[in-house]
C-alpha cells in the first residue's frame, strides 16, 4: 500500500454485495489510509451484506436514494460530520435500467422506466454535485469518479436504455466538471470499465458471452472489478490533479482495438 489517500474524506456509494466495483473501491480507498461514508439505495440496505463492508472499513453507512435531493442532502452533512471535515473524494456507482431488468427490446422501450434509468443512473450525478456545491462540502482539488461503459460511444444492442443514459452521465461529467473546476477546483470524470461479473452487470442480457467477446478482443484482457478500484485510487490521489472532465478507458485497451487474432481465428473455415 501507498498511503495515496491518507488524510483524504471519501463518499462511496452503490456497493451492493462483495462482487460490486465500489465495494473494492471501499475496500482500496480504506488501505490507502482514507476515511470513509458508505451509502447505498434504502432498499439496498436491507440486504444487510453492506454491514460487513462498514466493519471492514471502519465506514457509517448513510442510506440514500440518489434520486431524491433531501437524502442526498443529508449525505453530504453527515458525511461531514462523521468524518470531521469537507470531502475529497466521491464514487458515483449507480446504475439501473428497469427496460434491461424486464427484457424489454431497445426499440420498444417502456419511457417510464427509461425516465426512471435516466433519473437512477444519470441525472443522479448531477443532483449530488448540485448539493455538494451548494453546500459547499468538497475540498479544492477534490476528485469526483463516475463509471461508465463505452455503450455510450459504439452501438451494443443488448445494452439498450443504458446506452443513452451512460451518454448523459459522461456529458453531465463535463458540463459539471467545468463549473466545479472554475469554482472549486473539483475534478469530474468518468471511468468506462470492463464488463464486471456483478448484480449490475449480469442483468444484461448475454452478458456471459460478452464478457468473454470482450476478454477475447483486449490485449491485456478485461480489467477486474478490483483493478477499476486501484485506478479509482489514483483519480482520487493528488497525483491526477490535473485530470477532469475526460472518460477514461479502463478496459486492457479493448475500446481502440479493431479485431484481435483470438477472435479472428474463431472464424477459420
Ligand atoms: N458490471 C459491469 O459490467 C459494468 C461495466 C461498466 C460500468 N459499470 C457501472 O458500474 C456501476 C456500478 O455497477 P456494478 O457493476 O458494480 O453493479 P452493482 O449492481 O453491484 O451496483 C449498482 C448499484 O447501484 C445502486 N442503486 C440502484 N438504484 C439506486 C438508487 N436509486 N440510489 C442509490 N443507489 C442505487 C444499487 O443498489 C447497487 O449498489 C454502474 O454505474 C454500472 O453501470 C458496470
């Protein structure tokens, strides 16, 4: 370990069970000598499975809708009253597609649940950068980190609603960074992560196959659920100061590869 993070105030939300990406990045920023707040969905929460990543890292759980503004609010004030200070850093782990949930084809999707994806998973973003800013609860130089999947650049049909919800994310990310660095000197960016073997994640339809598409294609392969926490680390650390508002590829350089000779031999006759 590093201590990359010692000092640091970190909110960490959507850690649902073990297998979830924020779970390791509790997990890290919590080695690397940051002090934590958890929060998840309310309904979340009553799985109990997050009571063992509190113990492990020492964190209060502060339970939240991330579309509802008052419990974001109160996230924010307890956040710093429990950990003594303003906050450095924050992970924006939350997703959610009802469309993707009840197998409903991109080109009939129902636009209640496509609003409430729109509202879960992107404009959730920019409802708790609103109420950080205007309470005035993160430190200069604080880093803020979305995940993200490149569904918002290239066409994945099985991805449906997502797609063009995680293209929001990414653009509140820099509608957002650029006044949250103009005022404060907070960066925003977004991480677009390897498909992950989590609740999320296995929900979509064919995933399995995916996965191992994807694994075939990258040269060093899909990044991990624990290698996207080590790389959240390093956004948070003072030693990407300077980096905000971009979507980072975090995917063993899947996304700027055309076709590998793995898959390419898939189809020798
Ligand atoms: N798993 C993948 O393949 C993959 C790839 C790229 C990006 N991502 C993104 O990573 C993020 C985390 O997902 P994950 O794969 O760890 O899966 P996950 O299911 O473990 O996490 C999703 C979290 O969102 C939370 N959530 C849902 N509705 C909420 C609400 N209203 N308020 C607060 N929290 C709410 C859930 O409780 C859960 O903890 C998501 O944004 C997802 O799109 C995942």
């Amino acid at each position: 370990m590093y201590n990359l993070l010692k000092g640091k105030r970190g909110i960490i939300s959507g850690a649902l069970d073990s297998n979830s990406i924020a779970w390791k990045v509790a997990q890290r920023c919590h080695q690397e000598g940051a002090i934590i707040t958890l929060t998840n969905a309310p309904i979340a929460m009553r799985m109990g499975e997050i009571k063992k990543l509190s113990d492990e890292t020492k964190a209060e759980v502060i339970p939240a809708d991330a579309t509802n503004v008052d419990d974001l609010t109160n996230l924010f004030v307890k956040s710093q009253e429990i950990l003594g200070g303003k906050i450095d850093f924050l992970l924006h782990s939350i997703g959610m597609s009802v469309n993707i949930r009840k197998n409903i084809p991109y080109v009939e999707s129902n636009y209640d649940y496509f609003m409430k994806g729109i509202d879960v998973s992107a404009m959730s973003l920019h409802k708790m950068l609103s109420v950080a800013m205007k309470l005035d609860a993160m430190n200069e130089g604080g880093s803020v980190v979305a995940l993200t999947y490149m569904a918002a650049q290239r066409t994945y049909p099985f991805y449906t609603d997502m797609a063009d919800i995680k293209a929001m994310l990414e653009s509140i990310t820099r509608s957002f960074g650029y006044h949250y660095g103009k005022s404060k000197k907070v960066r925003v960016n977004t991480v677009s992560q390897s498909p992950t073997k989590t609740t999320a994640g296995t929900g979509i339809k064919g995933f399995d196959n995916f996965f191992n598409f994807a694994d075939a294609i990258a040269p060093l392969g899909n990044a991990t659920a624990d290698d996207c926490a080590d790389y959240c680390v390093t956004l948070f650390s003072d030693l990407t100061k300077m980096v905000t508002m971009q979507n980072l590829f975090h995917d063993g350089g899947y996304s700027t590869t055309g076709v590998s000779l793995d898959v390419m031999e898939k189809f020798d006759k």
